[in-house]
C-alpha cells in the first residue's frame, strides 16, 4: 500500500511538473492571474489613471482661479495620493501575506513606491504658483528619510522650503480627544495652522519658512480621514459634495482603506 501511495504521488508530480514545463513562460508567470480585482484595477486598468490624472487637473485648475491667500499651502496625504503602493500590495497577494507592519516598512525603506498618475503635474503647478505643499503621512514618523528619498528619486520638484514632510509620532494618536483632534492627522494641520510644524529635515531657511502660520486652502487625499476633523464613521458624503474639487480632493484607492 505504501509503495503504491508513493508511485501515485511521484506519478501526479511528474504530470504537473510536465503540465508546467509545456506552458509558455508568460502564462506561467503571470502575476496578473493572482492579482485581486482591486489591485489588478490600479495596476493595469486605464480609467485608474483617467481618473487620478483627471481629478489632479481639476484640482490644479481650480486653484490656480482662486483667490489666494498669504503663506498657502496644499496638504496632501502620501500613500495612493501621491506615492502607488501597488508593487506592495501585489507582492502580498502573491506571496500569500496579509498586511504587516514589518513588511510594511520594510517596502517603505525599500522606496520602491511609483507616483499616483497626476501627481507630478499637480504638485509642480502648486509650487509653481508659490505655493507649498504638506504632506501629512500615516508612514511612521521615524521612516520619513526612506519616504523623501523616494518621492525624490520619482523626480517630483520638492524641497524642503517647499514641501514639509510630517510622518506619524506617537504625539499625533495621543492628542486624538475626539472634540478638537477628531482624527490623527488632525494635530498637524492644527500645527501648519501656527507655524509649530516638525517638517522633516529643514534647513535653517525651511525652518524660519515653516515656522510661519500657513493658510490650508485645499486637502488631498484617498481617505475621508485625510479631511479635517473627519472620520471614517462620521463622515457625511452629502455635506462634503460641495466642496469636493475645491478645498477638498479625494482619490481612488480600492486596494485599503478606513472602510
Ligand atoms: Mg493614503
């Protein structure tokens, strides 16, 4: 009985191994077959990047018909806003994992991230106005080299007198009291607000820059959360419509989110 278990185990690996060997390699190796559908839509879809694009042109539009303010600034949230974290999610999908914050960040020091098509555009008519640009990131506080260096490395026009980069501190969840800090992005906006920001790695210059109390006058992100004391159980879509493309930007993410 034995032998004969092993002669059909041997017997089945033989005809796979086969099986395989006779498939062309693109089948094979086909990453999209593994894919879920909301990954595989960010990733390979051409309304994912008709749409980012589209809502970033608007966007920029928009602003440049306003009325600006002294001291403006655009806050933009960074994951599926303006860094495509799909590379991280597929690699999760085909290697069978679920989200971790070990590989988490280890995909962050990685800076392996692409750019939300848009972006790139957007940002550059923002500083391009004399406007400046916070980006106010869940990532951890402590990874915010690995996230610089990668929005670097995709060529967006930042520095640090004109981008303040604000990864998450521990600071930012404590202050959390549901009345004037609602969510926990919220103390960051508050500190942009009064010039008391802890902008990654500024010069002298970005600091004195900084330390200036700055006018939000557009949020950018892919989760209700990335608006102003707005969580995702509190959330009201009709109320927020009308300020949707003009103090308010909310892109696609199916892959993750809040809800
Ligand atoms: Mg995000």
């Amino acid at each position: 009985m034995q032998l004969t278990v092993t002669a059909l185990v041997t017997t089945l690996s033989l005809t796979l191994l086969s099986a395989c060997s006779t498939k062309p390699n693109h089948e094979v190796s086909s990453a999209s077959t593994v894919l879920p559908p909301s990954v595989k839509w960010q990733t390979q879809s051409k309304e994912y990047p008709l749409i980012t694009r589209a809502i970033y042109r608007d966007a920029a539009l928009q602003l440049m018909q306003r009325e600006l303010p002294t001291n403006w600034v655009v806050v933009m949230d960074v994951d599926e806003t303006v860094l495509d974290n799909s590379g991280y999610q597929a690699m999760l999908s085909q290697s069978g994992q679920s989200y971790s914050t070990a590989s988490w960040n280890q995909w962050v020091k990685s800076k392996q991230a692409k750019l939300v098509p848009g972006a790139s555009d957007f940002i550059t008519s923002v500083v391009s106005a004399g406007g400046k640009v916070a980006l106010v990131t869940n990532r951890n506080k402590q990874l915010d080299s690995y996230t610089w260096q990668n929005l670097e490395a995709m060529g967006l026009p930042i520095n640090t007198d004109n981008t303040c980069l604000m990864g998450r501190s521990q600071a930012d969840k404590d202050a959390v009291d549901g009345q004037q800090i609602v969510n926990d992005k919220d103390l960051r906006r508050q500190q942009l607000m009064t010039g008391d920001v802890d902008c990654y790695n500024p010069s002298d210059e970005a600091v004195a820059e900084w330390s200036q109390p700055h006018n939000i006058v557009m949020q950018v992100g892919d989760n209700i959360e990335d608006i102003a004391k707005t969580t995702q159980a509190s959330a009201d879509p009709s109320a927020l419509l009308p300020r949707f493309g003009k103090d308010i930007v909310i892109l696609p993410n199916p892959m993750y989110g809040s809800w």
